[in-house]
C-alpha cells in the first residue's frame, strides 16, 4: 500500500463572511468550524483557513465481502465486492453495530484510489462497496476512487445514511451503480433524538 500523507482539500466549503471561520457545506450539517475545529463526521479539518479532507485515503477495513452482506439482493448475485470504509460519521446512533469505527477513532491503512481498483481486479470483484461507516463523509476519496473504478468496468456501491446536499451529490451519482439508503426511522423525532440528525 502507498501511504498518503499530504493534506488532501476538501470539495465542498466557503469562508464565512466577515469571520476567520469557514463552512463545510457536504452535508446537510453544513458545519461551520474555527481554525483547527475538525465537523460532526471527524472527516474535516479547518487548517490555515482552508478545509481539509482529514479521511482522504484512510480506511479503516479492506475485504472482500459477498454482496448480499451489502445488503444488495438483485444487483449481481452471487459476486463478491471489494469493501472499505472511513473512520467517523456524521449520526450518532446509540445502536450503530460499528460504534467502534463510526464513533471512535480505529487505526487505518491508507490506500490510494489505484490500490482499491487495483485490489478489486485481483480479488475478481465485481467492484467496491463504500460502507461500514458513513461514505459520504469520505467524499473525495469516493468519488476519486469511483471515477477510477468505473473508467475499468468495476461497479461502485454506496451504503449510506443518504445524508449530502444536493450539489456533491449531483458530482457524485453519475459514477454510483447501486445504493443502499439506510433509513433509520420515518419519525423526525427519533432522528433529534436518537441518532442526533437534523
Ligand atoms: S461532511 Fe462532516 S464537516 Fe462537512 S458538514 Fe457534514 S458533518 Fe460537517
């Protein structure tokens, strides 16, 4: 593996007007940080006044799970897919079954977009699932590493909470095959209270 060690920018963010703090606007948070300040997810950084993508590149897992495990029932059967996922989230769920990597900090291993498609062809996957946590958070990294896989024939999958503003997610659909949208509850209380949404 290739260690990434560069700070890598963040896509989506402005200055605040008339303050020295900038806003992440990925995902409906939109979090507004001081210099130093890391948002909700533990994904972004505000350093020197620009932001960040602390996550770029770092996975906490890398394997090669069936599919239907995704849970995807209809898109490929039977395949198995390359699966990574970041550190972090921007959810607090109480009952998150990877609390250990969504809400803690866990080691990673850093890949670089080439090593996951480079694992996925060796591995004979049918392409990469971004899941365990929350992929979305991983941004740039997804969408490098999708634009990569599909210009090689690979699928991308996302298993997500669905929670990104609209323009990322614009850049990002075009080069996404298959999603599994995690809906946690259809009661707007439950996600103030229990997972601490919007
Ligand atoms: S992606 Fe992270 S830093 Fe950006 S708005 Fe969402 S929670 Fe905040």
């Amino acid at each position: 593996m290739i260690a990434t060690k560069k700070l890598h920018d963040a896509l989506y963010w402005k200055k605040v007007t008339g303050t020295e703090k900038i806003q992440c606007v990925l995902c409906p948070f939109n979090c507004i940080l001081v210099e130093g300040k890391v948002g909700i997810c533990h994904g972004k950084q505000n350093t020197g006044g620009k932001l960040y993508a602390t996550n770029y590149g770092k996975t906490t897992a890398l394997a090669c799970d069936p599919i239907e495990k995704k849970p995807l029932y209809n898109f490929y059967p039977g395949t198995r897919i390359l699966s990574a996922g970041p550190n972090g989230c921007n959810l607090r769920c109480h009952f998150c079954q990877n609390w250990q990597i969504s809400q803690e900090t866990a080691r990673t291993i850093n890949v670089t977009p080439d090593d996951m498609v480079s694992s996925a062809l060796r591995e004979g996957a049918v392409g990469i699932a971004y899941t365990y946590t929350e992929p979305l958070i991983w941004f740039e990294f997804v969408l490098d590493t999708a634009k990569a896989a599909k210009a090689v024939g690979l699928k991308n999958v996302l298993v997500t909470n669905g929670l990104i503003n609209e323009e990322p997610l614009k850049e990002l659909l075009p080069f996404i095959d298959a999603m599994n949208i995690d809906i946690k509850s259809m009661d707007d209380g439950f996600y103030k209270k229990s997972v601490r949404g919007l």
